[in-house]
C-alpha cells in the first residue's frame, strides 16, 4: 500500500494535482482503481498533498491550495487568514467572482466581531446606567431612569455604528461576488430586502460554482497580491 501510494504521489506532480481544480488528483486516483470506501481514505505523499475518495463517488480535495497571483481571480480553497485578508483589500469590489470559502470565512470573521462587540458593548452599557443611577439624585427615580435609557441607548447606537458600518461595505461586496460566482446577478442581493429573503440568498451563497460566471469578471485589473502561494 505504501508504494502505491508513493507512486500516486509521483504521478500526482506529473498530473498537475497542485492545480486548484484537483482533476489531476482525481485522474490519479481512477487510473489507480482504489477501493470505493464509506470513510475517507487518506494519502500524504511527500509533496504534502491530500487524497479523500468520498463513496458513492470519487470527490478528490488536493491540499493546500495556491492563491492565485491577483485579487481579480476567485481563491478556491482559501483558508480562514487569506479569506479575512481579501475580504478588506477588496473592501468595495463588486465586480469579479468569490468562492464559497472566501465567502463563508468572511462570515464567520463578522459573526466573531459581531460576539466581541456585542459583549463589550453590553458591559459599557451596563456601566454607564450604573453610572448614571448612582450619580443621579435618589428623589426623582423616574428621571433617573429616563436618563439611565436614554445615556445607555445612545452609547448602544453609537457602537454599534463603530463596529457594523466598516464591515457593511465589504459585506455586500463579498455577498456579491458569490453571487456571480454561481452565474447570478448580483442584482439577487436585494431578495434579502423581502421576508424570509434573506434564507433563498444564503442557499444561493452555498451553491456550487458556475463557471459560466467568468462573464462577471472585472476586466480591470486588481492589485497583484505581494505574497502568493508557491
């Protein structure tokens, strides 16, 4: 088994298995006829790459995967940092392509800043109204507490707009960018402006990737990145 899987290895690099596509990988796997299995099968070669034959069908991931050398190109198989970084150089980019892990790492990214702030805005909050309580005068409570409200709504509003509006922009961007990625318009971001919109466009957010949708491709080219994969 160890020399086969060397050999698979060997053919692999010959095959073009470093691509993103992984159809070398799964050429290699074909002509080596591995056993279907019900759990992954996994072979490291010495060129660091992954073999994971999926039953009922040969689905192969070759890892890790190389970033392509400018921001115009989607980065399939980004990792968490590549996909946070990418989701700011392209703050405002509505035009071109995103794949589904720039998109969802992105997501996860804002759901982690979206946690933090929440929890220091709620101890601010909670701050300022005993503040204001223990500061005011005892005699008249019902304006302490409308003074507590109101200091405490205010500092809620203001930061909730220091930590969602920088992460606004890009949002829709990278929402975009998905879109077209599954050939759709980015047009399709507005369903999530109607009642239960927003569900139809997280399920057009996790569809597969539509090569026909290299039409939305920006024909400006972005900044080439300063560190790509080798």
């Amino acid at each position: 088994m160890a020399d086969r899987l060397a050999g698979c290895s060997r053919a692999a690099k010959h095959r073009g298995c470093g691509s993103n596509s992984g159809y070398g990988a799964r050429r290699v796997v074909d002509r080596l006829r591995l056993p279907i299995c019900t759990t992954p099968r996994r072979c490291l070669g010495p060129s660091n790459w992954i073999l994971i034959a999926w039953s009922p069908m040969h689905t192969v991931y070759d890892a890790p995967a190389r970033e392509p050398a400018t921001l115009n190109l989607p980065f399939y198989g980004a990792s968490f940092g590549a996909s946070v970084r990418r989701f700011f150089r392209k703050y405002a980019v509505f035009t071109g392509r995103a794949s589904r892990s720039e998109f969802w790492w992105a997501m996860l990214f804002q759901y982690i800043v979206g946690t933090i702030a929440g929890l220091v805005l709620a101890v601010v909050v909670i701050a300022v109204m005993a503040s204001v309580i223990l500061g005011a005068d005892q005699t008249e409570p019902a304006g302490t507490v409308l003074k507590a409200t109101v200091a405490s709504t205010l500092v809620m509003v203001v930061g909730l707009g220091v930590f969602t509006l920088p992460l606004l922009l890009p949002s829709i961007a990278v929402t975009v960018r998905r879109l077209h990625d599954t050939n759709r318009s980015g047009w399709w971001y507005l369903i999530s402006l109607i009642p239960f919109g927003g569900y139809a466009l997280y399920v057009f957010t996790a569809l597969e990737t539509d090569a026909a949708g290299s039409r939305f491709d920006s024909e400006h080219s972005l900044p080439q990145l300063e560190h790509t994969a080798s």
